[in-house]
C-alpha cells in the first residue's frame, strides 16, 4: 500500500507540472529516473517481501509520458526537419511495436512505454520555448543527480546497506555483483543496475569536464567523486565512452573547450595517481581495467563476440525483427518471474535490428541522421552554444558505443543533451537576430524553414502561480 500511495504522490507531482508547461518537468523526470529504483529497494525491505513488479519502477515511464500532454498539441509549431525526426521514430516504434504485440501480447506494451517515453520527454523538450539558461540547468541537473548518486555509491560500498543487499540476493545477483561485503561488491548506487549506472555517470562526467556550467557549485571535486564511482561499477565500456565523449568534443568543435578538457583530465589523472592506492578494495578494481591491455583473452570481450555472431545469425533468419519485448525485462511482464525472453541482450546494434527489423531500423537510424544535419546546420550558421556542440559529440560516440550496449533505450541524458541542443525557438530567433544584423531584406528560404512563430516573452511561473506557465 506504501508503494501506491508514493507511486501517486510522485505521479502526481510529475501531472502537475506538465499540465503547467514547466521547465522544471525536464529537471523533475531525471531525479525520478536516477532514484527511483533505491527508493524502490527501501519500500521492498521494509515490507519484507522484494516485489518484481513494483509500481516505483514505473513512475520513470509515467512521469516522462506525460510530457506528451504538452508535446502533442505543439506538434505543429514545429519546422519539418524536426518533425521528420519524431516521424521516423514513431514510423520504427509502431512497426516494432506491431510485431512485438503478435509475439508476446502484453509484455511487448511495457517495452512500447520504454522506447516511447524518451520520444515525449524530447519532444517537450524542443516544443518548451526553453531559454539558454534554462536548457543548461537540464544539464547541470543531471549533473547534481550524477553526483548525488555517486555519494550513495561510495557509502553502499562502503556498507552495503541492509535493503541493498536484500534486493541482491532476491534477484539472485550475489557473484555476478561481487560479494554482500563491504568493498567487495560493484557498485549499482540508486539504479536498476551497474550497466545504466555506468551509462548514466559515463556521460554525466563527459559534460561536467567539458564545460563549467555543468559542473555545479562542486566543481573538479564533483567530477573526481562521479568518476571513482565509474570506475566502482568496473564498467569498462563506461570508462572507454567517457574519455571519447571528451577527446571526440575537442575533434569536431576544432578545441573548443580544449582547456577544461586538458585540465579535467590532469585532475583525474592526478587523482588516480594519488588516490588510487588509498581506495579500499583498489587491487579488484585495478585488476578489471588491466585487462584492457590484453582485450581479446578477456572473457567479457569473447561473450561479446559470441553475442554478435548469434545476433548476426538471428537478424539473417528473420530480417522483419522480434518486436519490442524481444529484449530486457519486457518479458517479465508477461510471467511476472525474474526470467525474461530476451532474443539478444547487451549486443547494441544487434540489439536495435533485431528489435525493429530491417525496415524499422532504417527508420529509428534516419531519425538520428536528420537530426545529425539539424545540429550540424546550427553549426555551420554560427548558433554554437554549450548543448549544441554536446548533442553532436554525444551523436558521434553513440557510433562505436551502440557496438556494446543500446544506450538509447530508455529515458538518459542522451535525450536531455539533444532536447536541449535541438530547440527550433533558439535557432530561429538566432537567424533572425543575424538577418537583421546584416540588413537583409529578409531571412532565406532556409531560414524560414527552420524558424517556427516566436513565442510571446513571458517569465517562468511559480509552480503555485494561477496564471499559466510558458510553453
């Protein structure tokens, strides 16, 4: 009963401020998504009983779907290379979701809900009329939650809090997660697991090095406690994509942020250096990342290989796809075991055929194209602020990632980065303010392309306010 009375206040609090068009529903839905899986373990413990469908684990998925409330009614302010953006999404998650409801009925609704969710919270995102601002404090949000969470990590490494370790053995991870003893387990801090763990801390701590906005109050010293915690989850692939987000940032932006970068990387290194062998249980950390040196007798590295190989097999045999549901925990869904029906888990680009098939794929991967050029046309017009520059570094490493996991499955700051990088009112009002600056009759057919009707200036709402909040 505890768990449906928070459910609701959460579910609550998250209508609320959708129905009132708030900038703070992007800040509210990455809180809800970082914690909610601690605070579903403490319900759980305290009950005495782990329950696998909780309802806390679904307050993520409701709370970014609600963001359609204001989305779809913007639709239309839109300019059309965006639109093509969510059509092409929505054209791949149908197909999938139409062969996945053929093959395993209910199970493939909950999938719909995951891969649907992230669409909505984009598309409020690029409809909010967000200024600068505002769109950095998404980031640095994320920032403070990566932070927050990394604070938990050390002191449930260091402790291994009661309702942690009942949820360990109740989904029967003792061994994979290490042993229920402090120092001796992989850290998984307030989240499902150490993979989206090590996702969400990998980029969260790429965006603090990179620029100072995002890297709250804390400053080096948050990014130094984000990046032990990384390496507490012994995520290789986390580490791997951290340090590409930063070194492919210098790349494409011609080194921009080139001094942050350098100096992040001195500090860390600087950390490592002297604090390394001070960690307590440093000899098991430092004994998973040397097996970078020497990746291919590395048993995680084989698996993989074998994972590609099988998946490249199954996408052969059937090129229209499994569906949605074919991979993760939809499976559950139907049986209400821990034992999913997983096609392919944890292959990537495997992953992604598989689920859509070749035509769905075709279009899920158009809608990252198009959104490619948007970004890339905002810089090569000179409109190059911090979440710009971002979304294309984040575009480029999703490249080689997608290789090991499916990071765009799911709510992430992937999609807070590329809602922010990708408002059309920005962009627009930036053409015009340059068309009037060099006197021009008037802006080109290009430019009227990408510039929606200017919304009216209003300031922020309170959240208590009678009057409506901005769009």
């Amino acid at each position: 009963m505890l768990s449906w009375i928070i459910t609701l206040f959460i579910v609550g609090l998250g209508a609320v401020l959708a129905f009132k068009r708030s900038w703070w529903t992007v800040d509210y839905a990455i809180a809800v998504f970082v914690f909610n899986r601690g605070l579903r373990r403490v319900l759980d413990w305290d009950a005495g009983a782990f329950n696998r469908l909780s309802p806390i684990s679904l307050t993520p998925l409701i709370v970014c779907g609600l963001m359609a409330i204001p989305f779809l009614p913007a639709w239309r302010t839109l300019p059309q290379p965006i639109k093509t953006i969510f059509t092409s999404l929505g054209i791949a998650t149908g197909y999938a979701f139409a062969i996945g409801f053929f093959r395993i009925q209910f199970g493939a609704v909950y999938a719909l809900a995951e891969v649907i969710t992230p669409v909505f919270a984009l598309g409020f995102m690029v409809t909010a009329h967000a200024p600068a601002p505002v769109r950095d404090r998404w980031i640095r949000s994320a920032a403070w939650c990566a932070i927050l969470a990394s604070a938990y990590g050390w002191f449930q490494y260091l402790t291994i809090p009661p309702w942690d370790a009942f949820w360990v053995k109740s989904v029967g991870f003792v061994g994979y997660l290490g042993q229920l003893r402090p120092t001796e387990m992989t850290v998984f801090s307030t989240m499902a697991e150490r993979g989206p763990l090590a996702a969400y801390l990998a980029f969260a701590v790429a965006a603090m090095i990179l620029s100072p906005r995002w890297r709250t109050p804390l400053s080096w010293a948050g990014v130094v406690l984000v990046f032990s915690v990384l390496l507490l989850t012994l995520s290789r692939a986390g580490v791997i994509v951290a340090t590409m987000a930063v070194f492919i940032h210098l790349f494409i932006n011609r080194g921009k942020g080139g001094f942050h970068a350098i100096l992040g990387m001195m500090v860390l290194f600087t950390a490592l250096a002297f604090g390394m062998s001070r960690m307590p249980g440093a000899q098991r950390v430092a004994t998973r990342f040397q097996t970078l040196g020497n990746m291919t007798e590395d048993g995680s590295f084989k698996g993989r290989t074998e994972l590609r190989a099988v998946g490249l097999r199954q996408i052969v045999s059937n090129p229209l796809g499994y569906g949605l549901g074919a991979t993760g925990i939809a499976g559950r869904v139907n049986t209400g075991s821990l034992e999913g029906q997983a096609t392919i888990g944890d292959g990537g680009y495997f992953d992604i055929i598989s689920t859509y098939g070749l035509i769905g794929s075709a279009f899920f991967f158009h809608a990252f194209w198009v959104m490619w050029k948007e970004l890339s046309r905002r810089y090569r017009a000179g409109f190059r602020p911090g979440p710009v520059l971002l979304a294309r570094t984040f575009l480029l490493v999703l490249i080689p990632a997608t290789f090991v996991g499916n990071y765009l499955n799911g709510f992430s700051l992937i999609w807070i980065v590329f809602g922010a990088g990708l408002c059309p009112v920005a962009f627009g009002q930036f053409l015009r303010h340059r068309a009037a600056s060099r006197k021009s009759p008037g802006p080109s057919a290009l430019q009227k392309e990408s510039m929606p009707p200017k919304p009216p200036e209003q300031p922020e709402r309170s959240l208590f306010s009678k009057s409506p909040g901005p769009r």
